[in-house]
C-alpha cells in the first residue's frame, strides 16, 4: 500500500535521529524566548536551549504535567499572540476547566499532514467516501481527522457524532466506504444496524479509522466481525495536537508515531526514569513543529511500549503498543491494582456476553465492593435458574484468575447499559468524592 509521506515515515532511523535533534533545539529555542512558563522551568532546571547537545539531553528537561496546563488557563502556554492562532480546541476533561490549546495556520497545515498519515495507513486512498461520526467543535477528533482524510483527497461526509440512524442511512444511500469514530461507537452503530435488520457486511464499507479511547483486541475482532470490516486504531491527545501522534497501518502490529514531529519517551510513571527498550511504562512527549502550543516532556498519562523493529509496510517509524491503560484510571480496589482493560479482556473472550460492560465500586464500611454488569445475549437468559447462576460464577471466577478479586457479576438486559457517540465510560466509581 502507497505510504502517504515516504520521505519521512521511511527515512532512515539515523537521518530522522538527526532531524528529531535539529527540531528538539528549535523547539527549546522558541519556548524559552517566548513562554515564560517554561522559561522559569528551564532557569529553575539550570538549563539553557544551548545545552541541548543530544537527544538524550531532553532528559535535561523538566516534564510538563496538567496542572501547568491548568494554571496558565486559557492562553498561558501559547508560544505566538493569539493574531497569529487561527484555530482554539480544548481537551475532553470531566471536571473543572478544560485545557485549552492553539494552532497557527503551519500548525493546522502540519495536523493535516499527519492525520492524512494515519488516513493512507489504514489505506484510504481518494476513491474512498469517508464518514465522519466524529463530534466536531472543542473536540480535536472531529477537525482534525476532517482535513487530514481531505487532504487524502476522499470524499468526505461530516456526519458529526450520534443520530445513529442518520447514520446508517448515509451509509446505505451515500456509499461509504470508510467510518471514522470511537471504537465504542461503531459498535453501537453495529448493533442499531442489526436491531434495523440492515446487514452493514453486504455494505461498500471496508474500513474504520478508530480512536479517542482505547479498545483491545476482542473489541477489533468484535467491530471487525459485526461491520465486515478491517478496523484500525489512531490515537492522539489533545494537549500535544489531537489525533495524528500515531496510528495502525494494515498490518494492526502497533501504531506508527510521527516521530519526526514528536520526540517519543517511555519512563517509569513514578520515578521518570527511562524504562528498558521493550518495556511497558508512561508515554512522554515533546513537539518538535508546534509553534502556537509547543509542550516540553509532557506526560500523557497513557501506558504502552515502544517497538523499532522494522514493520512489513516499510515505515521506518517506530511502533507503540495499543493504550490499554493510562497509569491514573488504576483502580485499587483492596489494595489491589486492577485496571478496566483488565477485565474488559475477559468479557470479550466469553460467548454470549455482548461488548457493553459497567465496572461499579462501591464502598461498603471498610471494604471495597466490585460489580461487573454485562449485557448478555437473548440466549444465555435461560429458564432454568442454575444455568444463570452457574454462568455468572463461571464469570466471576475468570475475572478471579485475571485480577486475583472477587467481583460481584451482575448481568443487565442487553441495551440497557448507556452507550454514547464519543467516549465510553466503563468505570463508575463511587468510593471519589470529586
Ligand atoms: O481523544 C484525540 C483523538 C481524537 C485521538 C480522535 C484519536 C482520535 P483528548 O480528548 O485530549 O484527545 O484525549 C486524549 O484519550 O491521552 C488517551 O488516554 C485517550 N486516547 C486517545 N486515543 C486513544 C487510542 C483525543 N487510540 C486521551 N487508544 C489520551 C487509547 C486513546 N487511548
């Protein structure tokens, strides 16, 4: 399959090491002359952009959390006057204020650049019809899959998120051939398709450019299946740009980083140490282009792994693993650790559990008290009581295996657990007072 930009998603790994120092500096350079942020940061660090002689200088440099993010609310961390920021976003957060973040136009002409990337990667060519079931506005995914898939030169349709049955009437009348979302959308989508008794496999649609969230495996192989489709992941962030800082090419063997915009670290998530090449810790980020929202070191939060090894398409650029995981949506439930993913990989792997899932903690006195809902199939709802207690307990116990906690395993009537357009919450924990 074509590579979108040879030139640099194939450039030798010891030209791009090169190109990644001359931007690092740049970079160092231009906030430090311009945000007094990070100005103040590098003083306190005895740093001067000078003193970047390496690559592995950046270890030189203080990581950038949130919270400075936070702070500086709402134009603290831009590098340029806003006459010079032609596009705002802010980021998803839950509560309080959003982060909010700038382009200059280079800026959005380099977003482009790199969500037409991720667009060819999963092999959107200009003959595709794309729909967007994105939500456009603050949100990154929206815009910026939006100019990326036209500069692929596809047709693009910007459906926005939800209205699901809208949606499948495009995809009926209009011919789509590609769908852009979050995983969890496309599953509803799925599944609203089979309650309409419209088969989505007999459809022209071939593709889906997933991300926002994280999903495994079962889930690809689920979406795959119920869409007929080859499902890729992308993911991004909004602080550091939006979508377009990796995603899958056709071989779905981790997702290519756009290394020359972006200078890649993983570190242990408590000391901030480097971990060891090929193992799992804290993804670090630095922009090497940005201008109007350079971010130094900044800590994503996501956990994964960073693989060099040469991938069958030709791309040069390494690989990070699927964020399953972000180190601050660890749960400790009795003093265990046990993320979401963890127990989402169980479901997934049992029949007639359909993929909507709740993870509930409760606090009861001094314990803490875990409860899975599932939706189950029409099916497995059975007459003879046993049956259901002996196929809850069989839950139970492989979730047992996994996270080492007996969890409460509540099966719910399929639909009743929410679904959304954008971002799917698993987790209500009611042990948080925020
Ligand atoms: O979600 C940007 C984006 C939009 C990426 C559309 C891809 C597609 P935020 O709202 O700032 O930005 O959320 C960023 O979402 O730190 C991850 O924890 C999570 N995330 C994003 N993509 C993935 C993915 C956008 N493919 C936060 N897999 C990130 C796992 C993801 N997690």
């Amino acid at each position: 399959m074509p590579i979108w930009n040879a030139e640099y998603e194939s450039m030798p790994r010891q030209d791009l090491a090169a190109l990644q120092l001359r931007r690092l500096q740049a970079t160092v350079e231009w906030v430090y002359e311009r945000v007094p942020f990070y100005r103040d940061a590098l003083d306190a660090a005895g740093v001067r952009p000078r003193d970047i002689r390496s690559l592995d200088d950046v270890r030189r440099l203080p990581m950038t959390d949130k919270a400075a993010l936070r702070d500086t609310y709402p134009y603290g961390m831009f590098a340029v006057p806003l006459e010079q920021v032609v596009r705002v976003h802010s980021s998803s957060g839950t509560t309080g204020k959003p982060i909010v973040v700038g382009y200059t136009k280079g800026d959005l002409n380099t977003w482009s650049e790199l969500t037409a990337r991720i667009a060819s990667a999963a092999g959107v060519t200009a003959a595709d019809r794309v729909q967007m079931a994105f939500l456009y506005g603050m949100f990154t995914g929206g815009w910026g899959m939006h100019y990326g898939i036209e500069r692929v030169g596809a047709t693009v349709f910007p459906a926005g998120a939800g209205n699901t049955e809208r949606q499948l009437m495009m995809m009926q009348d209009f011919g789509t051939t590609a769908l852009v979302c979050t995983p969890s959308y496309a599953l509803y989508i799925a599944e609203v398709a089979e309650k309409a008794g419209i088969d989505v496999r007999s459809l022209p649609l071939r593709v889906g450019l997933f991300g926002g969230e994280p999903s495994g495996e079962g889930m690809r192989e689920e979406i795959e299946k119920r869409l007929g489709i080859l499902a890729t992941d992308n993911y991004g962030l909004s602080e550091v740009m939006g979508p377009g800082v990796s995603g899958e090419c056709e071989h779905q063997c981790g997702l290519h980083m756009a290394e020359d915009h972006f200078l890649f670290e993983v570190v242990h998530p408590e000391t901030g140490e480097p971990v060891a090449e090929g193992e799992e810790g804290e993804l670090i980020i630095t922009t090497l282009t940005k201008e109007a929202f350079p971010v130094l070191r900044y800590r994503t939060h996501d956990l994964t792994v960073i693989d060099t090894s040469a991938c069958a398409c030709g791309r040069t650029a390494a690989r990070m693993r699927k964020v399953r995981a972000r180190t601050d949506d660890m749960l400790i439930i009795r003093g265990v650790n046990v993320f979401p993913s963890q127990i989402e990989d169980v479901l997934f792997k049992i029949e007639g559990i359909q993929p909507h899932y709740l993870i509930v903690i409760d606090r009861d006195g001094a314990m803490d008290d875990i409860e899975v809902r599932i939706e189950v199939a029409e099916e497995i709802f059975s007459d003879v009581m046993a049956d259901m207690v002996a196929f809850t307990k069989s839950v139970a116990e492989r979730i047992y295996a996994v996270i080492g906690l007996h969890a409460k395993v509540r099966l719910v009537e399929a639909g009743t657990i929410e679904r959304t357009a954008g971002k799917a919450k698993r987790v209500v924990d009611n042990r948080r007072t925020d």
